[in-house]
C-alpha cells in the first residue's frame, strides 16, 4: 500500500476493527472482574459461592497474574505457530466460553474451567491484538502513537461500561452478568471476523518467525512432554495433599518474579545484543521495577479496593443506591477523560517535559498518594462506621494520574529498550511486570483486614512513595544508561 490508508479518524480502517475487538473483550473482562471478586466471597444465600473473603482476595491476584504471564505463552505462538491474526480469533473462541462457563449456575469446578479457558484466551488475544495496532502502520508514519491512543481509548471504554452494565445485573444474578460478559466477547468476535478481510487486509496473517519443520517436531514434542510431567505432578500431589492453593498462589508468585529475571538474562547474554542494547537493558530494570510496583496498586483496585467499596462504604449515598461493582468504571473514566489532557500537558511542556524515568517516579508518586489518601477515612473516622465514597473516588483519581504518566509511554519504552532481536517478545514483556505486581498482590493481600486497613495501606503506600523518591534521584543516571533514547 503505498497510499496509508484514512478510514477510521484518519488512521488506517483496521484501527476500527481492533478498536472494538479490543473494545469487547474489556468489556468481557473488566465486567466478569468487577463482580466475580463480590461471586466468590458473596453467601450461598445470595447467589454466591461463599468463599473466605482472604481466599477470593488471593484468587483474584492469582487470576490477574495468570492472565497476563499467559501473554508470553500466546505471544510465541502467534510469532511462531498462527500468526496474530489466528491468535485473536482463537483467543476470543476461549474467552467467550470462558464466560459462558461461569454464565451456567453450578458449581465451583465450572468456576475453575472458565478461569483456564480466560488466562489462555485472554494471553492469545491481548497482546497480539495490540501488537497488530503497531502493524497497520509503516515504519516511518508518525501517526502510530495516535493510533496507540486510540487504540487505549477503546480498551477503557470498554473497561468504564461493563461494570455499570454488569454491575447493575449482579443484584438479579451473578449468571446473568457473567452472561452478558460472553455476548459482549461474542459481539466482539463477530465485528472481529466481519471486517477483518476488508479493513486488515494481510496484517497478521503471516507468520513472522514460522518453525521449520525439525523445530515443529522438537516443540512439540516438548509441549507433549510438559503437559505429561504436570499431569502427572498434579495426580500425585493434589491427592496427597502436597498442591494445596497456598503452595499454587506461592508457586504463581516465584514464576512471577522468575519469569522477568530469566528475560533480562537470556536478553543481556545473548549474542544478538549489542553493547549499546545491554546499557539500555541495565536501564530497563528500575523502570521495570517501577512498573510493577505501580500496577501492584493500581490493580489492588479491583480486590482490596472493591472489598472496601463492598464493606466499609455508604452505598446508599445522595439518595442513590450505588452497587459497589460501579467503582470498578472510576479508573477507566478518569483514563478516558484524562488522557488528552495529559498528552496536552506533555505537548505544552515543551523542553520541560518529564523524561521516562522522571514519569515512572511521577507515577509511583501518585499511586503511594492514592493508598495514603484512603487510609485517612479510618485514620479520621475509625473503622467502625462507613465511609463516604468520594474518598475511594479521590483514590481511584490520583491513581490514574500515575497511570497517565507510566502506562501511555512504557510499552514504547520497552519497544526502545529492549534488544531488536527481541522485538517480537516486547509486548508480552511489558505485561509482565503487571503480572508479577499481581503475583506479589497474591501474596500480600493477605495482611488486609478492615482492622489493619492503615498499617496495609500506609506500608503499600509508603513503599510506593520511597521507591518514586529513589527513582526520581536515579533519573538522569538511568537517562544516560539509555543511550539517547528519549
Ligand atoms: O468498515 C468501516 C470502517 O472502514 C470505517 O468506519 C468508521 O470510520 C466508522 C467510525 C465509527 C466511529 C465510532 C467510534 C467511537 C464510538 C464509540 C461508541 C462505543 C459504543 C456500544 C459501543
Ligand atoms: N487497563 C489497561 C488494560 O486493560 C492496562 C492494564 C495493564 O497493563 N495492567 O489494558
């Protein structure tokens, strides 16, 4: 194509299309979380399952992890095996029946399937999705990071309707919520498959990096072997007792820092990676720190958060009945309405505009602001009586100023920073360090209780504050190991 294609707000038709599939599958997935946390902990009685309230905390943390190390896994095979196209398409298949799974009223083992058939689907269409917005675009146009914007804009619509539509239904059934989460990965696919031909033309349907034929054999062969060493694991240790959800949530947590450290280290040894590219390795690290620190918090949005929207807030407030699944759309409305302000702030800084790592302290900052702010309700008011909910509105804001300064600009970052040979891996990195700061989440929810509400939002939080501070006197150090990337 040598004339670039105009047909959707000026960008390429495709944007269009991967606009509103990744539209519906935010919707899908951000209006099954916003009520599954309130499914797990809600009585029998009530249309939940009655789980422990700690448990359903964890199990959130753990299933956000799982979502996003799943990337790694259906990066490699879009790279390798389908092509992103196929991989989007697939991904939506299982999510949509992941949904529907939980849509049938029943039992627990349906609860498990659906979460399998999410974290797998959801890690082969998520990151391929995005990494085709980077594709409807040639090298040199400059209107990607528009259509990146775009792009983010569609993810939070999707993020801010859900929770309102979901949210609403929960009251009537929980199924019926879950429900509506499958038609909207349903609608999703269907826009997906209708205007795919017409508005991506070739775009992710090559595969970039094909096994050959000795490679498939071998690889499969692997895979085959795995999956035989884990059933055979899990039908020895689930019996006995040995795989209990403590030994899984601390499993997910050793992966979740594990997986990142062996990236760095088979990215700086390896032979492809310049000596330049190792400098901007070395950079990497603390942003990539930063970054999971920031997510950490910003996800506890939807288990801590959520439990404190559930049980220590009015949700009969200004003669309104609020469902606490609503809060769940403050993060994607303030992103909505925020983002342009941002990028008008950045634009009219001009020179003084931060630089990377200046925005990912600036983001640590505002996200230890935000838990700090929401330990003052008890601080001033004890934990005894319910709480306005403008408190958890002015957290969920502050947080989103954070957001607005890493989220925009980290995936380019690692575009920039990571070594060229590993560019096909770049985006599944990045999402990376949103699934370690859920494995560490996994972990640390357990300190929550509405007792120790300020020590656990004092301790998040201040480390969150410390680490902004430390990384804001970095900066220019981590700028220069950059090596002119700005
Ligand atoms: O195949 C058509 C394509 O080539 C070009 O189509 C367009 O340019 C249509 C432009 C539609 C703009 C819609 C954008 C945002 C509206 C968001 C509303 C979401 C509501 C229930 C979802
Ligand atoms: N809310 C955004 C999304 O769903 C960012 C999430 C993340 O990167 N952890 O894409």
């Amino acid at each position: 194509d040598s004339v670039p294609q105009k047909g959707f707000f000026g960008h390429p038709k495709g944007l269009f299309t991967l606009f509103f599939t990744e539209f519906w599958e935010r919707f899908s997935y951000y209006g099954m979380r916003a009520i599954l946390v309130y499914y797990m902990y809600y009585e029998v009685s009530k249309g939940g399952l009655g789980m422990d309230q700690t448990l359903a905390l964890s199990i959130m943390s753990i299933y956000g992890s799982l979502v996003y190390m799943s990337g790694i896994i259906g990066g490699w095979l879009a790279d390798r095996i389908f092509g992103t196209s196929k991989a989007v398409f697939y991904g939506g298949i299982l999510i949509m029946f992941g949904h529907i799974a939980l849509a049938i009223p029943g039992s627990i083992a349906l609860f498990f399937v659906s979460m399998v058939l999410i974290v797998l689907g959801t890690g082969l269409l998520k990151p391929n999705v995005s990494t085709v917005v980077g594709d409807l675009y040639a090298e040199n146009d400059n209107r990607r990071d528009a259509g990146f914007s775009i792009f983010y804009m569609g993810i939070n619509l999707g993020g801010f309707i859900a929770p309102l539509i979901v949210g609403s239904l929960m009251g009537v059934s929980f199924h019926l919520g879950f429900g509506i989460a499958a038609v909207g990965m349903f609608v999703g696919l269907v826009m997906f498959v209708l205007t795919k031909k017409k508005n991506l033309g070739l775009a992710g349907t090559t595969v970039a990096n094909p096994l050959s034929p000795a490679e498939r054999k071998k690889v499969f062969t692997y895979i085959g072997l795995g999956i035989v060493v884990i059933a055979v694991i899990c039908a020895i240790a689930i019996p006995n007792g040995y795989l209990t959800f403590e030994t899984f949530v601390n499993l997910i947590g050793i992966l979740g820092i594990l997986i990142p450290t062996m990236y760095f280290i088979v990215m700086y040894r390896s032979k492809k990676t310049t000596s330049v590219e190792r400098s901007r390795l070395i950079a990497y690290i603390p942003l990539f720190i930063a970054s999971v620190m920031f997510w950490a918090i910003q996800e506890q949005g939807s288990t801590i958060l959520a439990n404190y929207a559930d049980k220590r807030t009015q949700l009969d407030f200004a003669g309104l009945h609020i469902s606490p699944a609503w809060f769940q759309s403050l993060n994607p409305l303030f992103v909505i309405i925020l983002a342009p302000v941002f990028a008008w702030l950045w634009v009219k800084l001009g020179k003084r505009e931060p630089n990377i790592p200046q925005k990912f302290s600036l983001a640590l900052l505002f996200s230890g602001l935000s838990f700090i702010v929401i330990l003052l309700p008890a601080y001033f008011g004890g934990t005894d009586s319910l709480v306005n909910p403008l408190w958890l509105v002015l957290s969920y804001l502050i947080c989103v100023l954070g957001e607005l300064c890493l989220s925009p600009v980290g995936l380019s970052a690692t575009t920039k920073l990571a070594p060229a040979a590993f560019s096909a891996q770049t985006m599944s990195l990045w999402f990376l360090s949103s699934a370690a700061a859920q494995a560490i989440n996994a972990q640390i929810v357990k300190f929550y209780t509405p007792e120790t509400e300020m020590v656990y939002f004092g301790t998040v939080g201040g480390a969150s504050l410390v680490l902004g501070f430390i990384l804001l006197m970095l900066a220019p150090k981590i700028q220069g190991f950059m090596k002119g990337i700005r």
